[in-house]
C-alpha cells in the first residue's frame, strides 16, 4: 500500500476520562507500530498544545503533532509551523476576560501561564495531574506576544457575553465543554484549524489529500473529517460528526479504534 498519514485526535479517541479509558489501550499500541513499521505515518491532531502532550503520547513514537488546532505543527522533532495569535487581540480578549473575572491561561508553542489568581482552572488540570506545565511567574504582555491559543473557564452568566465576543473578534464560537473544564472557552486565530494543519503536513511530505485518514470524536474535528480521504468518527462521538464521517466505528470503550485499524489496514 502507498505511504499514507493518519491523524488522531486525543481524548474522546485515543483516550477518554468519561468512558474510563484512562491510557491508550494496549491493542491500539500494537496496531499504531504495526501500521507506522509498514510505512506510513502517525499524527496526532489535537487541540491540546505540546505542553499536554502527556509522556504516554510521546512513548507512542508519533512521527509529528498538529496542535493546538492546527497553530502549531511539528515533524520528526522540529517546528514546521507555527501561527500566533494578533498581539493586540490577544490582550483585548485577556482584557475582557479579567474583566469578567474569567480565570483563564495563556498558551505559547511549548509552554503554558497562568495567573496565581486563577484557582478553579488550575486546580482543573492540577486534578488530571497536569500541575507541571504550568509557568505562574510571567509578564503578561511579553507572553501575548507569542500566545497562539488563549482558554478560559466562563461563569455560566457570562456564557452568552463571552460567545458573542467571540462571534464578532474571531468569526466564531469554540466551546469544548466535553473535554475541558466546565465552560471552558478556547480563543486563538480564526485562520486555523485541523484541516490546515493536515495540509501543511501533507505539503511537507509530498503526499495528496488521497492519502489521509483522519480519527475524531469532537466539534473540532469536522474539518479534518470533511478533508481527509477517510475520516472516521468514533462510536462515542457528537452527532455532528457522525454526520460528516465516512466511517462510524465502535465507541472507544468497545475497541472500536483498534477494531477499525485492523480493518483498514490488515495485515
């Protein structure tokens, strides 16, 4: 079979908190090496920036990441690309936040600040063992100027304030109230997603759109779903995803990613 590149996002498909599947189970190992040792390449294509990128991640010898939705993408080690947010946005949208008394954290290509201030988002992440990441000792202005994604945790009463902010500066709502913290909202440039991650690794590599294939479960893997040759929705996965997937496997509770790896590409 000619070389293809297959792109994994992370929680919701190759782990996932809510069904119990706390590491990459061991099937799903075997079949990510069998696969890379017949040619072709891993990614993981993930929202999280390479900070959350946990060391059970990085044991899987993935050949590169495309992150932050896109924002940053690296190949065999190095950074091939990398899109900051607008500086002046950037500290308009931290500006409102902290208005709002939204706790909120700042994300650059290999670290993550926040604020000492910000209690109920870093106890969060300090609860899923992800306490480490964290720089709490900054300058802020000097950190915006390299963010390229910026999350925070929104009260419920100004739910609504903070979704049309983003509606009218970014063209768009990011909610993942499925993964992160409880209203947990994601800013950064509207310009990015997964699907152009993909295609800039595929640029990379000399390859076409036809040797793709693309694993999710959330909102923010429709793009990469649409684009991909074969995109393939969890059984776990939102409605409107399963809507777009050539494929619906087995929820991640049932195998279903190493069950549709075997049949994809058997042996």
């Amino acid at each position: 079979m000619k070389e293809k590149v297959l792109f994994f996002d992370i929680d919701g498909t190759l782990v996932d908190n809510t069904y119990g599947v706390h590491e990459v189970p061991e099937g799903v190992k075997r079949e990510l090496k069998r696969i890379q040792n017949d040619g072709h390449k891993l990614f993981i294509c993930s929202g999280r920036p390479k900070a959350m990128i946990n060391q059970q991640f990085l044991d899987l010898g993935f050949d590169g990441y495309v992150l932050y939705n896109g924002g940053y993408i690296e190949i065999d080690g190095e950074s091939i690309f990398e899109e900051r947010m607008d500086t002046e946005l950037a500290t308009q949208t931290v500006d409102m936040l902290e208005e709002l008394n939204c706790d909120y954290m700042i994300e650059t290509a290999h670290h993550i600040y926040i604020d000492k201030r910000y209690k109920e988002l870093y106890t969060f992440f300090k609860n899923l063992g992800m306490e480490e990441m964290f720089s709490m000792d900054f300058d802020r202005d000097d950190v915006l100027k390299r963010a390229i994604k910026i999350e925070a945790n929104v009260t419920n009463k100004d739910k609504q304030k903070v979704s049309d902010y983003l509606d009218g500066k970014f063209g768009t709502t990011i909610s993942y109230d499925q993964h992160g913290s409880d209203n947990s909202f994601e800013f950064f440039s509207p310009t990015m997603s997964k699907a152009v991650g993909i295609k800039k690794v595929i640029e990379h590599y000399g390859l076409d759109i036809k040797d793709t294939y693309a694993f999710g479960d959330g909102l923010n893997d429709i793009e990469m779903i649409q684009l991909c040759q074969i995109g393939v929705a969890m059984g776990n996965a939102v409605d409107e995803l399963k809507a777009q997937a050539d494929i619906i496997c087995k929820s991640i509770d049932k195998n279903g990613l190493e069950d549709i790896l075997k049949a994809l590409f058997p042996q």
